[in-house]
C-alpha cells in the first residue's frame, strides 16, 4: 500500500494558530491599550462645530475625529459584500465534496480512513461555514473586535461590547423561533390558516395565499419573528417540498420578507423599526391603523393577487404534484392534546409580553424546556440550530450596526419628505430598519411627516435583503434547504422588488 507524504492536517495548523493567537492576545491588547483611550464609538453629541457645513465635510471632520469610525464602516461594508459571495462560496463547497481527494489512488488501494484531515472534509466544511450567510455577520465582529482592542485597549473593547450594544432583540428571536417552530404551535397555526386555505379548496394554491397574507398580519399580534417562523415552516411544508421552479422560489421569498416587514405595522407594539420610535413620538395603537396598517394589509393583498396571477399556470401545475393523504389510513402520529398546545401558546404570549426584558423571557424559556420534556410523548425533538444561527446573525450584526450611527444620522437629517423615504428604503438594504428608525427618532425637531416616511420607508425596504429586517434570517434558515448551494442575494432582491414596489406607492399615494 502506497505510503503518502507527511503533512501536518489542515486542523492542527489552524488550531496551532488559533491558539497562539488566544495566549497572545491579552499581553498585546494590554500594550496597545495601556495609554488613556477615549469611548469608542463616540456619542453623536460629542461631535462639535458642524454647523453650516456639507454631508461630505461632516463626514470627513467625523473621520480625523475618530479614524475607527472609517475601519468600522469599510468591516461593515466587508460582512456586507460577504453576503453577496456566501451562495458562490457554499457552491464550491458542495463540488469540493464531489470531488475525489488528490491523494486518493484511483485504484482504492488507499482506504479513506488513511487520508490527511484535510482531504476527508475540513477544508469543505469551512468553506460551508463560510458560505453561511446566517454566520457572515458574527465573524466579520472578530475583525472588528481586534481592530477597536489594539486601537483603542481592550477595556475599551469590552465596554463597547457589554454596555454600547444591545442584544436584547437577538436573544429575543432565539427564544421566539425556538418556541414557535414546536409541535403544537405549528398545529396551531396550521389548523387556523388550513381553515382558511380550505375554504378555497385546499390546493397548493391556497396554501400559498393564506400563509403569505394571514400569516404576516399575525406579526402584528405575535410579533414579527413569531410570525416569520410559521409562515417560513408552513411554506416549507404546502409549497416548497413540491419544488417550484426557482422564479416561484424565490417570489415567494421576496413576498414572505416583504410582506412579513409590512405586516406588523398594524399595531405600536409588534414590529421593531415601529418599536423604536413609537413611545418616544407617541404613536398608539389608533395611530398605526390609522397611518400605516389598512395601507400595509392593502399592499399585502395587492401584491399577493398579483404574484397569484403571474404565476397561476405554476400553480395548477403543483396542484398535480400534491400527494393525496393515505386512504383509510389514520394519522401517523396523533395531534397534541388541546392542553399542552394551550401551555405552549401561553409561554409564547409570556415571550412577546415580556420581549424587552430578557431576564424574563430567558426565565420563561427555561421553564418552557422543563415542560418540553415533562410532555416529550407529544413533542418531536428541539432543533435549535436554525435559532442559534439566526440570534448568531443578529447579534454579529447590531455590533456592527451600532458602529454605523456616525455616517446615518447626518445623512438621515439632510433629506427631504420624499429622499427621506427612498433614502431609509435603500439604507434598510445595508442595515436592520430598526436601526434605521433608531437613528431616525435621536435627529431633533423632525416634523410629523418627516417621522412618517422614514418609517414608511424602513418597513417598505425590510424585504430587499435578509439583513433589512430582524426576522429575514430566521425565514432564510428555515427555507435555505430549498435551494441549492442556498439564497442568492441577487434573485432575492429581484423576488422582493414587486411587492416593495406595490407597497411603496401604498404608503406614498394613500392619505
């Protein structure tokens, strides 16, 4: 048997490394950082004497004040582009694995056990780890952190992290998707929108309307991840495992996002770019229906009849493809009984009840596992690496999008009515639309109609990319495994650019 040459696996230099960097790293920040450093990011008050002078000269004179602000934006725009090159990345991972290993005899004469790490999958596995979008935001934050810890100390760096960011709406996501993807909240669900979907008979077709207009307006009441993680599973269940064609794929994705941002517009309470300014400008519950949500239900409905019509002959194609249930024959498993589904429905009230207060909803959460495996015989098994990934996402990204404020809050309170609003529509694209609105309520004496259309236009973009909205990744990682080599950024752009159409025009034209 052919001997082959030694090499050191790929694993233990990547550890090797990986670990020298670790002992390292405290001695080295401790050096970079033993001078005084200012707070990092600076506050937007402490920026002075801006006063008469352009977008470009505020921007430069916020760069020489503080050159981080610069690195910051350009890692941004780096996770960013990321995003764009994941699919690309996650195919080539998928032909590494197609391809027998190089040092591989043909003949078999060498057992695969008997090949280097890093030809049995560790470089395949990284590139998949790589080419997942829901993993681009948090390791593009490592970057970040090494840059602010040797710029600015790591004191500086673990204040930044502990104290400038909240994470309060990644642990909320996590918690949310992981009760709303159990068994019996799915029963639900599935039982209050079937009702609907069979009154129109049931076909593919009307499982496709009733989940992606019913399905978003839940978010109003049970918020806006809650809501993405049915329709996103339902979805998956009466249409996607009927492989569509990939332009149905992917409008139907682009509906789900937009439609899902616009769809908790209803209320002052479920949707996050609306929670972040609606008690600081006193918009209530009559407020938003009035302003926002009979435009966003609208909206929903015209766009939804439109793709309906474009894509009718697709439909009556699937409807052939549905499997007709087994004959006689009963279910497989038996529904969840009435009480647990009520438990389960009231810790996801607890959840949303108490979603700005994580010490809460983590407590509920724990109790909520302690009741999964007290009533594991009408359980099926926990996954929560779709929640993980999702919170990892979210996490990596409201790091970053802190840092952002120095370039958004200048560009936000220079725009008229109308810039105003296609300015917050094509910001949420590189930027969660909350963090949009946010920066939007901290520029002073923002008239009525101004606060309107950055709103407006921040739930109207929330479906252009998976990063405009918090529930995008959660919708993503549920349906990813419908497309290959995963979401192109591109198709879903274009899947999205109906229905932010249609809803644009809604908020703009409609008093």
């Amino acid at each position: 048997m052919r001997m082959l040459p030694h090499r050191r696996p790929t694993t233990q230099r990547v550890l090797f490394w990986g670990a020298l960097l670790l002992l390292a790293l405290p001695a080295l920040a401790t050096a970079a950082g033993s001078g005084e450093a200012a707070a990092f990011p600076p506050s937007l008050d402490s920026y002075g004497g801006e006063e008469g002078l352009s977008l470009g000269e505020v921007l430069r004179q916020r760069i020489r004040n503080e050159p981080l602000n610069l690195v910051a934006t350009l890692l941004f725009l780096g996770a960013v582009l990321h995003t764009f090159v994941a699919p690309k990345i996650a195919a080539y991972a998928h032909r590494m694995e197609r391809r027998p290993p190089a040092d591989y005899d043909r003949d078999g004469t060498i057992e695969p056990h008997e090949l280097p790490l890093d030809t049995r999958g560790f470089r395949s596995e990284l590139l998949h780890f790589l080419g997942e979008i829901e993993a681009v935001f948090g390791l593009w934050v490592v970057p970040l952190l090494l840059v602010i810890t040797f710029g600015k100390g790591w004191s500086v760096a673990e204040q930044f992290v502990a104290h400038g960011v909240q994470f309060t709406e990644p642990l909320f996501v996590v918690v949310i998707m992981a009760i709303s993807a159990t068994r019996p909240v799915l029963q639900f669900a599935e039982g209050a929108i079937g009702r609907i979907a069979r009154l129109a008979g049931g076909s593919p077709f009307a499982w496709w309307a009733s989940i992606l207009t019913v399905g978003p307006l839940l978010g109003s009441f049970i918020t806006e991840p809650a809501a993405m993680v049915i329709s996103a599973l339902l979805l998956s269940r009466r249409l996607y495992e009927l492989n569509p064609s990939r332009r149905l794929a992917y409008g139907t994705l682009g509906l789900l996002f937009v439609n899902v941002s616009v769809g908790g517009t209803l209320t002052h309470f479920a949707a996050p770019p609306v929670l972040m300014v609606a008690g600081k400008w006193g918009w209530g519950l009559a407020f938003m229906s009035l302003n926002f949500g009979y435009k966003a239900l609208l909206g929903i409905l015209v766009a939804t009849t439109i793709y309906a019509l474009f894509f009718r002959r697709e439909f009556a194609e699937l409807a052939l493809r549905q499997p007709a249930p087994p004959a006689g024959a009963a279910r497989v498993r038996p529904p969840a009984p009435a009480w647990v589904v009520a438990v389960h429905l009231g810790f996801l009230a607890w959840t949303v009840f108490t979603a700005h207060t994580p010490a809460l909803f983590i407590g509920g959460f724990l109790f909520f596992l302690a009741f999964l495996q007290a009533s594991s015989p009408h359980q099926d098994a926990l996954n929560l690496r779709s929640p993980l990934l999702v919170g990892f996402f979210l996490g990596g990204l409201v790091v970053h999008g802190t840092l952002q404020q120095w370039w958004i809050e200048p560009v936000l309170s220079r725009l008229g009515e109308l810039p105003l609003f296609f300015g917050a529509v094509v910001l949420t694209a590189f930027n969660d639309n909350a963090a949009i609105t946010y920066l939007a309520s901290l520029v002073p004496d923002f008239a009525d109609s101004m606060k309107y259309a950055v709103v407006a236009g921040a739930v109207t973009g929330g479906g252009l990319t998976v990063i405009a909205n918090a529930p995008n990744p959660a919708g993503q990682s549920i349906l990813s495994r419908h497309f290959e080599d995963g979401i192109s950024p591109l198709a879903l752009l274009l899947g999205a650019l109906v229905p932010t159409t249609i809803l644009a025009l809604a908020y703009l034209l409609l008093g």
